[in-house]
C-alpha cells in the first residue's frame, strides 16, 4: 500500500467533500421533484416549480448567512477581539501562517474560558476571523500553538468556513421542506390521490407517488444530517493535512490534539450549532463516542494518527 503524503490526503479529502455535496444536491433536488408530483398531480412542471422555490428559499437564506453568520458566532461564543500587544507571540504565530499559507491575517479573538479549543469563522479570506480559548493559548508550546493556528488557517484557506455554512442552510431548508410537506398531508392530502375514477392507473401511480414523497421526506433530514457530518469529518482531516504542509511539523498538531483530548473542562459557551466549527467536539458527551455516522469531529486518537504519518 502506498504512504500517504499531506498531497494526496488533500485530494482524497477535497474529492470526498464534493462527492458527498453532489449526494446532497440530488436528495435535495429529488424531494422537492417528488413532493411537486404528489401536490401536482403529477404535473412535472409543478414538481421543477416547487423544486426551484426550495432553492430560492435555500438561497436567500444563505445570502443572510453569508453577510452576517460570522457576528452572530463570535457573539455566541462570547469572544472578544485582541490586538498584537495583547499577545504578541500569538500575532507572531499567526503572521507566520498566513505567510505560509498566502493568506490575510485574520482577525484574531480570545475566549475567556479555561477549556481548551479553537476555531476559525468568517466568509472568505478576506473576512475571517480565528478564537482561541483562553485555556488552550496557556497551555500550548509555541509548536503546538503553531499546528492550531495552521489548522484554523487551513480551514480558512480551504473555505471550509464557507461549505458549513452551506451545508448548514441546505439541511435546514431540507428539513423546513419535509416538515412543510408532511403537514400539508393533513389538509386535503387525500383527494390528491384520487385524479380520476376512471384512471385506476394513474391513481395508482399517484399512490405510489406519494408513498414514495412520505418515505423519502422522512428519511431525507437524516440522510441530510450523516452527509453534513461525513463531510465536516472529511474537513478536519484536510485541515489537520493542511497544518501539517504549513508548519512542517506534524508533531505541533500531534501533541495539541494530544493534550485537547486530555482535556475535560465544559466549554460552557458550544452549542450544538457551532461545534462542528471547533477543532475538537466541545460537547463532552458527543466526544467520548464519537465514532458513528452523526459525529461531527473524527476520534482524535484516528486524527493524531494520520498527522503522524506522515512525519
């Protein structure tokens, strides 16, 4: 078996994470197409319309977290933006990475919380922004400080700030659509299925139809939610890969993610909606069984071992 190189598990990553938007897209597109043939009678051009409004709906949406997603989580977690005098050596290591890794130099924000973690938000390069906790810049060796930093700027350099965000409003607008479509059962649902009496084939065609609508707009947030944490999973292997092709070092990151996993402090700030953005899964619970399919972070003990890899 050939030894992977940080290059090759870049283009692994990357090439997963588009396959895994491409499944999405077509549950996406499949359910709305579905739902407009049960609503529509079988109308196909009704089935594309209802299609195309979810995805206006999904794309407004986004539009709003484009511009304004960033504030609202560094709000939420209770960060507060530094300035080099600070913390000097932590401008210093970041300098470094962005020089590395051409890219700005993000804003950079403290959390002042003894637990140990990490992450990067923002748009674009151009727009992002890094936090760490208190607790993990005081622990951290300039080394280990500096795989964090080179980790959070990959993510930033990958826009994988940008894909969660994304995936994020696709699942919501998926859901919102399955939710919409099943209550909608309830008011008039039942002379849908009865086109014409005269047409027993088509009426049960439109029975399957919508058999198939209520299976598929059940099954389909999940399906959407192991696909939006498959893919959060593949990042933070591409971003460890990309710490490591920034700092020549695999054994900075190795040892922060060795003490990160140590770590037992609640990050009393993480909620379910913005830990997929950390370098660790903040929520403890999550954390020690983090190995099925709706994990949002890779066991650590599977990360450290890839970085080291390829030392």
């Amino acid at each position: 078996m050939p030894r992977e190189t940080f290059h090759t598990l870049i283009a692994r990553n990357k090439r997963n994470s588009w396959l895994l938007i491409a499944c999405f897209m077509v549950l996406f597109l499949g359910l709305g197409v579905l739902i407009g043939q049960v609503w529509g009678h079988g109308d196909m051009m009704f089935s594309i319309l209802v299609a195309a409004i979810a995805g206006a709906i999904a794309f407004i949406a986004t539009l709003v977290s484009y511009f304004g997603g960033a504030s609202a989580v560094l709000g939420m977690s209770r960060a507060r933006q530094i300035q080099h005098a600070d913390d000097p050596q932590l401008f210093n290591v970041v300098e470094e990475m962005c020089l590395a890794g051409g890219v700005p130099l993000p804003k950079i924000y403290l959390i002042d919380d003894t637990a140990m973690n990490a992450f990067a938000t923002g748009r674009n390069p151009a727009n992002a922004s890094v936090a760490i906790t208190l607790g993990l810049r005081e622990k951290l060796t300039r080394d280990e400080l500096q795989g964090v930093m080179a980790h959070e700027l990959s993510h930033v350099r990958n826009y994988d700030i940008l894909f969660a965000m994304m995936m994020a409003v696709m699942v919501g607008t998926l859901v919102m659509l399955s939710q919409v479509f099943m209550r909608s059962l309830w008011f008039g649902g039942g002379s849908r299925r009865r086109r014409s009496n005269n047409d027993s084939g088509g009426g049960a065609a439109q029975l399957i139809m919508l058999i198939a609508a209520i299976v598929l707009a059940i099954l389909a947030p999940i399906l959407a939610r192991v696909i939006q944490m498959a893919m959060s999973r593949q990042r933070e292997y591409l971003a460890d890969a990309g710490a490591v092709e920034l700092t020549r070092n695999p054994h900075g990151l190795a040892g922060a993610l060795s003490k990160l996993s140590g770590d037992q402090e609640v990050l009393e700030v993480a909620n379910a909606a913005t830990a997929p953005m950390y370098i660790v899964q903040p929520i403890k619970k999550f954390e020690k069984r983090a190995r099925g399919a709706l994990d949002t972070h890779p066991p650590v003990e599977d990360r450290i071992a890839r970085i080291l890899q390829l030392a």
